[in-house]
C-alpha cells in the first residue's frame, strides 16, 4: 500500500554516494525531497538527474535537501555522476526497503510484457518527516518546477 498523505516518511537507512549511509532521521528539521528513477544512465533518468541538480541552489535557498533513489548500487551511481558531472547524492536501495513502502514498486508494461519495476515518483516531506506532496508516473519536462512551487 502507498504512503498516504501525512504520513511518517518510511524508515530507511541506506547506502549513499559518495559512498556512506543516510537515514531519514538524519534529514529530519528541514524539508527534503526524495525521487526515486527506474535506473542509472537511461535518458529520461539522466534528464530527470540532470534537472534536480540543476536546481539545487533553487531548492537550498528554501533549506530543502533533494535525494535521488534507485535500486541501482553505489558504483553505478558513481558513474552516472561521473559521466554527466553531478553531485546531487543518490541512495541505493536494491532490496527496495524504501522503494516498497513508498509504493513506488509497481506492475509495468513493456511491449506486451508485464514486470516489476520502478515508477517515476517523487515525494516531498516536511522537516518532522510527513509527506506533504507527492507526484507518480510523472513527466520530466517541467516536474522540478513543480516539486519547487509546491515547496
């Protein structure tokens, strides 16, 4: 079941680049976003990647941490980062122990074929951890502007 509207963010601590662990209680006391991508590398992601590090001056004026998440591991995040030259922090989570209780773990349909995968959400939370918005199945053009309006 999806996290519902004020609701606590899930509990989570996991690998992040550059290479330690965060936690949500480390990002309590300030908003923060969470948006969480199919996979390392592939275009929409890169674009979605490239858009949120591209406003995080916007997004640190408003005191608002944002986090990328995938199921990908640390090594591949590294890479990602290095190969489009970013430094926006990225979580991996390949057990989904945040993905799932997000509800970001969804049926999905690719020629014909049904699998497992990541759905492009993202989530915004206040500085007590509540989630305060959040945006599924979403369009890159024009989503971190929105992500920031509602900020």
């Amino acid at each position: 079941m999806p996290i519902s509207l004020h609701s606590p963010c899930p509990a989570f601590d996991l690998p992040v680049t550059p290479g330690e662990t965060l936690g949500n209680s480390a990002l309590l006391g300030a908003p923060f976003v969470l948006f969480l991508y199919p996979r390392d590398n592939t275009s929409t992601c890169t674009t979605e990647a490239l858009a949120f590090a591209a406003a995080l001056p916007a997004f640190a004026a408003q005191n608002c941490r944002v986090i990328g998440c995938s199921a990908d591991s640390i090594a591949s995040h590294k890479k990602f980062q290095a190969r489009h030259g970013f430094d926006l922090p990225l979580l991996s989570d390949p057990d989904r122990l945040l993905i799932e209780p997000l509800g970001a773990w969804v049926l999905k349909k690719l020629y014909g074929r049904d699998y497992m995968g990541i759905q492009r959400s993202t989530f915004l939370f206040d500085a007590r951890g509540k989630l305060q918005a959040e945006w599924r199945n979403i369009r890159v053009k024009g989503h971190v502007e929105a992500v920031l309006a509602a900020l």
